[in-house]
C-alpha cells in the first residue's frame, strides 16, 4: 500500500497492477476517505481492508483525525475497535 499525494489516494498493487484504491481529502489537520474501490478480480482477497489498515496507521502516525465519509471504512472501523480513537468525532469529544 502506498500513499499517492498527486492523485488524493492510497494505492493497493498486485504485481504492479492497481488492484484498489481509498481516495482522501487531506489537510494538516484532517484526512477524510470518501471512496474505496477494489478492482473485481481482486475482491475478496483482502485488499480493502490491507488499504484501510494502511492509512490509518499512517494517519496514527502523523497525529491526524480520520473522518470515515466512505461506508466501507466507516464499516470497517466499526469492526475493528482499536481504530475508533482516531476518528474526527471521538477526538472532538475528548477536547470538548
């Protein structure tokens, strides 16, 4: 997984084929994932969630809020407890 600042996404690539993709809107402050997409012959195989896992450790990693606008990381985080601290709401609560 990689991030691609040029095109607002991070890139998943199998073999050097684009496999998947989870478009942004990024500020300082903020990165919101507005769409996922996984090539079809890719799906099933775990790319979604290796691009979700990805950004949001790199997002843990810079200090900044996710905002989940797309449904599968929204679906995705709210599997996946460990994650929920980086959301844009919980954070505004807990400086409330």
């Amino acid at each position: 997984m990689t991030d691609a600042p040029a095109e607002n996404r991070y890139e998943a690539r199998l073999e050097g084929a684009l496999a998947g993709i989870a478009q942004y809107i990024r500020t300082s402050e903020l990165i919101a994932f507005v769409h996922t997409e996984v090539e079809t012959r890719y799906e099933g195989q775990g790319i979604g969630g290796a691009l979700v896992k990805a950004s949001l450790d790199e997002a843990r990693a810079a200090g900044i809020a996710v905002l989940a606008v797309c449904p599968f990381y929204s679906g995705w985080i709210a599997r996946h407890p460990e994650y929920q601290d980086l959301l844009y709401e919980n954070k505004s609560r807990v400086s409330d």
